[in-house]
C-alpha cells in the first residue's frame, strides 16, 4: 500500500468532464482534465477561485461523479461504483482535508482523531494508542488533550490532517488547506505534509489558489477555466500568474513548463 514503484498512479483521470447547472446556464467546471499522480509524489493543483480545483477535488474523492471521463484510484476505476463501494473506496483509500477544519468541538484532539478508526472499527489499531502517535508525529504530543477552541488555527489543521490518516489511506487530498490560516501556520501545515509524505511515504494532492503555497509541493499543476493547462516549475511558480500560463499556450499550443514573466 506503501510502496513507491514510480510506475505506479494512485491517482488517474482521463479527459475528465463536469458540467453544472446554474439555472439556465451550464458551467463547464472541468473540461477534458487528464491527470497522472505517481505513489508518494507531493503534487499540488493551483488556480484562481472558480477554477474548477474543488470539484476536480470532489472527482478525484469519489464525492461527486463526473458527466464523462473516468478515475481510477489505486488502479481501481471508480467512475461507475455504487454509492456503497465509493464509500468503500473513500474509507480505505482517501484522507481529506478541507479548509475550515471541521473537528467535533466537545471531544479532545485526540478524541477527534480515534473517531474515525471507531467509526469504521478499524481493528488493526487501537484507536488511543493510534491517536497518539499521529499527533505525536505532528509535533502535537503537548496538544492530544485540548479541545478545538484551546488550539491555533494551524493546530487545528494538523489535528484534521492526523484525523484524515487515521485509517491510513495511501492518499491525501486536501483542499486548500491553508486557507483559512496565516502564511507562517500555512507553511507548518505545509511542512506537516511533507513530513508526511516522506515519514509514511503518503501521496498528497493539494488544492489551492495561492502560488505560494502550490510551490511548497514537489509537482505543481495549473488549473486555469476547467482545464488542466501546465506543468509549472516550483521553483518560480510563486511567480507565475494564470495569466503567464494562457499566454504560454497561446504561443505554443502544448503542454510544457511555464516562466515567470510569460515567455
Ligand atoms: P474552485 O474550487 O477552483 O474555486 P469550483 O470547482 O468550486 O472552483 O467551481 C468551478 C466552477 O463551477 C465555478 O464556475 C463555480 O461557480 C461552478 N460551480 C461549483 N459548484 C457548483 C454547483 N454546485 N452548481 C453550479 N455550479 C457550480
Ligand atoms: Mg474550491
């Protein structure tokens, strides 16, 4: 489940498409995205408000389904799964991460970490014990017995990230996760992924509109109108606007590494 075979996709989509309806109008939300994430790879999606990030996300997720296209996760194609063996799937296979961190209020930090293991009466870990070293590995050893309130936005963050491994699925998918924090707790939150990645050898996918933060990943892709556009180079991506990325295409029509600056 751990293993880092390069050849292997946790993640493929091919010429995924999602149409939504806004009254009258159909909003093409994804338009043809094809997407590849290797085991282990840290890759993150970046692109404006609207972008298409969150469904493409929910796609990926098996909480929602595309109009055509198709996803397999973990080689297994989901695209036409009932209800119940998404959730199966998503069970097994998928920690999310979403901006507002949604832990249970009344129950420690710990407490919100072993639910999920109950929930699914996971026996392979003894939900306490299993909560403790999640968080531990986190940095928050001083923190398993506060409750949401008592801890910092950033705080907050990680203790959904040591909750959304607590069944341990191979994949992260985390919508931006940083969203709703300042730049220094984004950058920890950031760095708790990476650890992560490279402590139990997880593939992460993060979503998020802020080139900053896409850049702290080791893969950025651009999602620019429902499209999947390009391969950015991480290294200036904090540089490059949506705006650098259409240019780019205008001028070659293909898929490549964009600069800074629009050539
Ligand atoms: P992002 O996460 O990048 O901000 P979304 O995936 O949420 O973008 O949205 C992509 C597009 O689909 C936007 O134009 C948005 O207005 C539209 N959209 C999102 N959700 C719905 C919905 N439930 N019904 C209709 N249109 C939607
Ligand atoms: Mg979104």
């Amino acid at each position: 489940m751990t293993d880092s075979n390069p050849d292997r996709y946790v993640v493929q989509t091919q010429d995924l498409r999602k149409d939504l309806q806004m009254g009258q109008v159909t909003v093409q939300a994804l338009r043809r995205a094809t997407l590849n994430v290797r085991a282990g790879e840290f890759l993150s999606i970046v692109g404006p408000s609207g972008s298409g990030k969150s469904t493409l996300l929910g796609l990926i997720g098996g909480l929602d389904t595309p109009t055509a296209g198709r996803v397999f996760i973990d080689g297994v194609d989901i695209t036409d799964l009932s209800e119940r063996a998404l959730t199966r799937i998503r069970n097994e296979k998928i920690g999310f991460v979403f901006q507002f961190f949604n832990l249970i209020p009344t129950l420690t930090a710990q407490e919100n970490v072993a639910l999920p293991i109950q929930f699914a009466r996971n026996r392979r870990f003894d939900p306490t014990r299993r909560a403790q070293e999640l968080l531990e590995m986190l940095e928050l050893g001083d923190r398993m017995h506060h409750r949401p309130n008592q801890l910092s936005g950033g705080e907050q963050q990680r203790v959904a990230i040591a909750r959304a491994l607590a069944n341990d699925p191979p994949l992260l998918l985390c919508d931006e996760p940083t969203g709703n924090l300042d730049t220094i707790s984004g950058a920890l939150v950031m760095d708790a992924l990476r650890q992560v990645q490279e402590d139990l050898n997880r593939t992460i996918v993060v979503v998020t509109h802020d080139m900053n933060v896409a850049a702290g990943a080791d893969r950025v892709i651009s999602l620019v109108d429902g499209r999947i556009l390009h391969e950015v180079d991480p290294r200036s991506a904090a540089q490059i606007t949506a705006v650098d990325v259409l240019r780019a295409e205008r001028a070659t029509g293909g898929i490549q590494t964009v600069r800074a600056g629009g050539r």
